[in-house]
C-alpha cells in the first residue's frame, strides 16, 4: 500500500468518525424537537413538516459542508468568512464554505496524486488550485456586487430626495427605493427596513446596512442622515448634493479606467506570457524544458521567475490604481 492511499484512507476514517459524532449530536436534538412537538401540538408540527420539504434536499449537501468545515475551523474564522460571504450575497454558511473549500483542496490533492500514480507535486499543485478556487469566486462576487451597488446609490438617492419632496417620511422613501430599483440595493434596503420593523433605532438599521455593505458611497450617505436627524435641517437638498458628489466620482472612475486600461491589458500579458510559453515548449519538446522542473539549479531560476513576476505585477496594479 502506497503512501496516497493511507493518506486518503486515513482522511476518510477521521472525516466519517467526526460525521458519527456529529449523527449523535443530532439525534438529541431530534429527540427535542419531539417535545417540543408534543408541548406546542399539530400546528408546530404542520409548519416543521413545511420547511423540511421546502429546504430538506437542499440542504442535505450543504450539511456534509457544514460539518467538514466545523471540523477543521475556528469559530473566530467562520464569522469572518459569515461576514464576507454577506457583503458578496452567496447563500452559504461560513462553515460550509470552508468545508467546500478543504473537500476541494483535499479532495482534488488526493484524487490527482491517485490518478498521476503518486506524483506528490501534482497533487500540491492541484490541492492549492482547489484551495484558492472558493475565495477567488468568493472576491469575484463581492467586486461585482459591490461595484453594481455603488452604481445604484446616485439613483437611490434622487429617488429617496424627490419622495421626501413629496411629503413622504425617510422610512417610505427608503421603501420607494426598495420598490423601484432592482438588487442589490432593493435587498439592502430591505433588510434595513425589516430591522427597523422589528424595533432597531433608524440609526442602528443604518449603521448595520454600512457595515454589511462595506462602501465609502453609502457611509458618506450613512453619516449625512444620522447628522440631520440630530441637528435638522433640509434633508432632500442633502440627499441631492450628495448624489452629485457620488455621480462625480463615478465619471471621474471611469475616466480613470479608461486612462489605465494599457496598463492593465500589459500586466495581463506579462503575467500569463511565461505560463503559456511553457506549456507551449512543454507540449512541443518536453525533453528540452524538463531540466528546469527537476534540477536544483532550475528550481532556483523558476522560484526567482515566479518571485520576478509577483513583483512586477504589484508595480503594476500599484501604479494603475488611482484613489478617488
């Protein structure tokens, strides 16, 4: 028996042995949840039997997630990650997360080391792919969702100064935007409502909404509203400067974006230039480039390349990045 095979054996055994305790775990609660039903009667038990057919096979998948990320992680790192998953709207738990992300790198390491007939590199190499995978689609969603967030602040605000014209009160006109203008903003606005609905002070609805969103637009708005609810004044004449302001800077963005699009494509190039050169000779005449992946001296050229490259690409992105 090879070194991979006891590695997947034993990943497997400690991974079903945590999915025992876990089956025990809930079998308490199960037993609950029966006296529960007996105290409350048939009508408890008609919206239980509601939502397991609602959400019983979705969530059969995500609950091997959930357990194999609980068995690896922190609770501290699970919040962080409940946090980023919020701001980029992914309908995962961080525990399912992070077990998505460890049954990818394990999983995929295993498999290729199998498959390549014990090659530990390949398996690193596809382990770490794994890895990396969930968060770079985790940061791809929340850049999207927050730049298409951003865009719709300047609309929002027009729509909330021209209701408070109306006669209309702060709370409506923040209903007039979660009518009127489609996601992600209508949800935001939502959940900051329904907050308020259930009793949290404007100002805390508010300042949960900044802090889940996690943009310099809406806090500016944030900190415009809280500071005429204590001092007064002409809010809807507030609401209208600051979309102006925000309209600015989103021209001047995009002017900036245009500005350094060279940059960006050239820092494209530079970086995916060596991958594909290599894969090229590779396929072409792998004799001619293999001492350079099996010797130390070649070893030692590709970890300076590699060091070479991740250095110019952060000039790059340094220089092209402009605050505004």
């Amino acid at each position: 028996m090879n070194l991979s095979t006891i590695a997947c054996l034993t990943f497997l055994a400690v991974f079903l042995s945590f999915l025992g305790v876990q089956q025990l775990k809930a079998k308490e609660q199960e037993i609950v949840a029966v006296r529960i039903n007996r105290v409350f009667g048939a009508r408890m038990r008609s919206v239980l039997d509601g939502v397991k057919k609602k959400n019983g096979k979705s969530r059969s998948g995500r609950k091997v997630l959930e357990l194999a990320g609980k068995l690896f992680t922190a609770r501290k790192i699970t919040e962080k990650v409940n946090a980023e998953l919020t701001k980029a709207d992914i309908p995962l738990k961080g525990e399912e997360f992070l077990g998505l992300t460890l049954l990818l790198s394990l999983g995929g390491g295993l498999l290729f080391t199998l498959l390549t007939g014990g090659n530990l590199m390949i398996g690193l190499l596809t382990a770490s792919l794994g890895g990396y995978l969930p968060h770079f689609v985790l940061r791809a969603a929340k850049t999207r969702r927050f730049s298409k967030f951003n865009n719709q602040i300047g609309d929002a605000l027009i729509i909330m100064a021209n209701s408070l014209r109306s006669g209309f009160s702060f709370l409506q006109a923040m209903d007039m935007v979660r009518n009127e203008l489609p996601d992600p903003i209508a949800k935001e606005f939502g959940i900051a409502l329904q907050e308020m609905n259930w009793g949290t002070p404007t100002e805390e609805a508010l300042l949960n909404m900044a802090a889940r969103v996690n943009s310099d637009d809406l806090e500016l708005v944030v900190t415009a509203v809280l500071i005429q609810r204590q001092v007064g004044g002409n809010l809807a004449e507030v609401l209208d400067n600051i979309a102006n302001t925000i309209r600015e800077r989103i021209r001047i963005k995009g002017e900036i974006k245009t500005l350094t699009a060279q940059g960006r494509i050239s820092g494209l190039i530079i970086g995916l230039l060596p991958i594909l050169l290599t894969v090229v000779i590779y396929f072409l005449n792998p004799a001619y480039i293999k001492p350079l992946f099996v010797s130390k001296t070649g070893l030692t050229m590709v970890s300076f390349a590699v060091l070479a490259q991740i250095l110019g690409l952060s000039l790059i992105k340094k220089i092209i990045q402009i605050p505004v």
